[in-house]
C-alpha cells in the first residue's frame, strides 16, 4: 500500500473506477479526488497492470490534492486552508500558531 502525505486518507472503488479521499490532519476535512478508471483485463499481466494503474492513479491523486493542504515547516503536517495561519513571520498550521502565542490575531491584508 503506498504511502500517503497526510495522516489519514481512504479509497474507493466500484465499476471499475478509483478516487481516493485525503484529510486534513488536524479537522480532518477530506479532499476527494477525481475518479480514475482501472484496467479491466484478464490474463497473465493483469495482477501487474491493476498494480500499476493503482500507483498512478494515487500518485496523480496525491498531486491534486496536495494544491488543497499547506504543510506546516514546525510539525510537518498537512493541514487545509481553514486550519493554516498565514503570519507576518511564517505561514503555519493553527495549533503550532497557537502554541507561540499567535492565535487568531488579526494581521489585516497581509
């Protein structure tokens, strides 16, 4: 199983066709990704080629959705839009914001 950029995420498949959901690490809102089709074919290969199209569909996956989370440079994890502090200093998660003391301070336009 491949490994994930975030704490947390899940897949779903049906029909033939893939999506994965990704949650941010600390509220857990989920970005669900695109559906990708998976190969339907019997024989030799096909063990192989379902494991292949698997890892690029999460890969491509993975690539959309990271445009959805910030990743936090003090504790490293990747956190959506609502949970990300954009600071005067540094741009971090909420809860490293609050720990330094920064809470929900108002820094206007910034």
């Amino acid at each position: 199983m491949p490994t994930a950029f975030t704490q947390k995420y899940s897949e779903d498949s049906s029909g033939g066709m893939l999506r994965f959901s990704f949650y941010c690490d600390i509220c857990r809102k989920e970005y669900v990704s695109p559906l990708a089709r998976m190969p339907d074919e019997q024989g030799l290969f096909q063990k192989w080629k379902t494991q292949k199209a698997y890892n690029m569909a999460f890969e491509e996956a993975q690539r959309e959705a990271k445009e959805h989370f910030s990743c936090c440079p003090i504790c490293n994890r990747w956190v959506c839009d609502e949970c990300f502090r954009v600071l005067p200093n540094m741009d971090i998660c909420k809860e490293c914001s609050e720990k330094l003391g920064e809470g929900e301070k108002d820094y206007g336009n910034l």
